[in-house]
C-alpha cells in the first residue's frame, strides 16, 4: 500500500498528512505557542504583585490563596463562557481564563520561594544597609528562584494542555486540529496534533529547566561539591 494511500484509508500515522498539511500544523502550532507565553507572562505580572501583597499582609492569605484555587476549580468551559460577554470569541478570552487558572500555581510557589530565604540572609543583607526594594530584588529573588521557576514550569506545561480547549472559539492552536479532525474520527490529524501538544510541553519543560540553571549557577556548585 502506497504512503499516500494512508490518507484514503485513514491510518493513524501517514508521512502523506505531515507533508501535504504541514502548513496548518505549523499555523496551529504557532499560536499554541504564542497563546501559552503570553498567558504565563502575564500570570506571572498578575502573581508577582499578589504575592508581595499576602507576604506584605498576612491576614490576606486567605482570601487570595482560596480565590485562586477557586479559579482553578472552575471547569475550562464553563470559565470561558463567564468570560464571554466580556471578550468575545477572541484570543483574549483564551488568555485571560489561562491566566486566571495559572495564579494558584504562581502565586503559591512565589510565596514558597519567598518564605524559604533564610532569616539569617535577610538580616545580613539589612546590616549592609539594603533597603527592602534591593533586599527583595538583589537577595530574596535570586535565592527564590527555583522554587519560582518550578512554578512556571508546573504552570506552562499546564497551560500548554488546557490551550487546546479553546478550540471552542477557535482559538485553541493544535486543540483546533483536533476538533476539526474529531466528527469525521482523521485519525492523523488527530495523532498529529496531539504528539505536538505532548511535544511542546516536554520541550517548554527542558528550556524553563535550563533557564534556572543558567539563572542560578550557585545551585549547581553546591549540587558538584556534594557529589564530591
């Protein structure tokens, strides 16, 4: 059976549909992409600010903490349909529900980063006369760092898998390849799409995972002086 007889006999994986379709799987794959950086970078402005706040005020932990996983609880559907009237069938509506749904992931693991800096640490940092600005920027971030950045790993691989329900809107990246594949059961497109979605995720996972190497290089000095 020819290769290109795959895509008439439906087979889950066909070299026919990766090189006569390899235009829109780009397209889709583009948009997953864009889709999830901009909501986790705007996560993240949201997260940052909300953080300092509960650190700032303890008594508001509560509240924030309980709002996000709240969020979190709603079902993707449902949040994109509250979202509706104010959005539209828009790209904002898809950002704004996966921004909502990363803040309990983001803000919980920026507090855990914070929390786990050492007192001793802040007070030295105090007695050379840092102010809370530097304090924060110059010693708590960087030592808060992998915890931090786990968070954003755990919140882009996240959100990376619930993009494809915007599909709903079409505004789903790869989840619309699969919606449009699922009617009529096009098995390649619907494998396709599906690996790239596992593939992003994995590849997002490794470069977040590099990047808080590269940002802390202490961590790796103390890991090789234990292994010794």
């Amino acid at each position: 059976m020819s290769t290109a007889n795959c895509l008439v006999t439906n087979d889950w994986i066909c070299g026919e549909y990766l090189r006569t379709r390899s235009g829109e799987l780009t397209d889709a794959t583009l948009q997953h992409v864009g889709i999830t950086v901009v909501s986790v970078l705007l996560g993240l402005l949201v997260a940052f600010p909300l953080a300092l706040l509960v650190r700032a005020r303890p008594r508001l932990a509560a509240p924030v903490l309980g709002l996000t996983t709240l969020l979190y609880t709603i079902p993707s559907l449902a949040m994109f349909s509250l979202l509706l009237p104010f959005f539209g069938l828009s790209s904002a509506l898809v950002v704004t529900g996966l921004v909502l749904y990363s803040l309990t992931i983001l803000v919980r693991n920026i507090l855990a980063g914070l929390d786990a800096v050492p007192a001793e640490t802040r007070e030295a940092a105090r007695g050379m006369g840092y102010g809370s600005g530097r304090l924060l920027w110059e010693v708590e971030l960087p030592l808060a760092l992998p915890t931090l950045m786990a968070g954003v790993r755990m919140a882009t691989v996240s959100t990376i898998a619930l993009t494809t329900v915007g599909s709903i809107v079409g505004r789903g990246g790869l989840g619309n390849l699969i919606e449009d594949a699922l009617p009529t059961f096009f098995k390649a497109q619907v494998l396709a799409a599906s690996v790239l979605c596992v593939l992003l995720a994995v590849a997002a996972d490794a470069a977040l995972l590099g990047l808080q190497r590269l940002l802390t290089p202490w961590a790796r000095i103390r890991t090789a002086r234990g292994a010794i």
